[in-house]
C-alpha cells in the first residue's frame, strides 16, 4: 500500500487547527459570559512570579514567568478560592509582564471578584478573553483551511479526472497517490 504523504498532511493541520480553534472558542466564550458575571467583593491570599525552565530542541533551556495570583471570595455563604485572575493565562516571556500583573494584585489586597453564577467556582478578577486567545482562534481557523485546501486540491482534481474517464467510457484508476 503507497503512503500517501499530502493527504497525511492535510489531515494533520485540520486535526491540529480544530483542536486549536475548539481551545481557543471555548476560552472565548467563557471570556465572553464573564463580562455578565455578578461580582463580590474578595482578598488576594498570594501573589508572586513563578519562573518556569523549560528545555526545547537541542537541550536548548529557556524561562518563561507566570502571575501566581490566588484570591479567596464568599458567594452565598459558600467561601471559594481561585488561583485564575484570567480567563487565559498565558506564561508571560518576559518577568516584567508577570510582575506587572503581580503588582496590579498584592497580596492582602481586596478586589471585586467576577464569578460564574451557575459554578460560582469559575471566577477573575479581570472579565473578557485577552486579544491573544482571539488570534489562537483565528490561527486555528487558518490552520484548518488550510487543511481542507489541501486536502482539496489533491482529492478533487483525482475525482474530476475519474469523472471525465468516466464519460469517455474508460474505467478510471485515479491512483490517490
């Protein structure tokens, strides 16, 4: 049986730019009901940079930071904690970024806290989805077409030359490969 390699191709970026794209609307839509939450007031328990050593190709090491932010919140006489001041965090590249929010949230400080009303559980600090989670999303998008092009192009000029050997009477063997 003949590997056929474009069409693996193809069907990889799909695969890959659905579950981009299904990530990144999900993180959307939360972003986007949570400018409707109700909020309560709350207290920042910690707040500090957590620096995170990653190791890529090659053995090549690299550092990104993370705002490690939890908050502690009464909803109905239930007290919840949450260590999520976004909807999407993402590991910032630059430590000035993670201070930056780090100093926005000091520790002891009260805050309004936003909370889902049906799993009062799922709160921020800060409602709506960032900008990058929008560009997630349309990475993910193009990804995907780019897939079913792909696909497309390699599948559909195939069926087109099947159907003209048809007509001419011929018993076509488009190869798929």
């Amino acid at each position: 049986m003949k590997l056929n390699v474009p069409l693996i191709f193809a069907l990889v970026f799909v695969i890959l730019g659905l579950v981009v794209s299904l990530i990144s609307y999900r993180r959307l839509s939360v972003g986007r009901a949570s400018t409707n939450w109700p909020s309560v007031p709350g207290q920042i328990i910690s707040s500090e940079v957590k620096t995170i050593e990653h190791v890529a190709e090659r053995k090549r090491a690299y550092v990104t930071y993370r705002a490690e932010i939890s908050f502690g919140y009464d909803v109905n006489g239930r007290h919840w904690v949450s260590s999520q001041p976004l909807i999407d965090q993402p590991e910032k590249t630059y430590a000035a970024e993670a201070r930056a929010l780090v100093a926005k949230y000091p520790a002891g400080a009260g805050v309004r806290v936003y909370y889902d009303p049906a799993n009062p559980s799922l709160s921020v600090l800060e409602r709506g989805a960032l900008p990058s989670t929008y560009v997630a999303f349309g990475f993910g998008l193009a990804v995907t077409l780019l897939g079913l092009a792909l696909f497309g192009f390699k599948v559909f000029p195939r069926l087109a030359a099947a159907n003209i050997a048809i007509r001419n009477g011929h018993n076509p063997d488009p190869g798929w490969g």
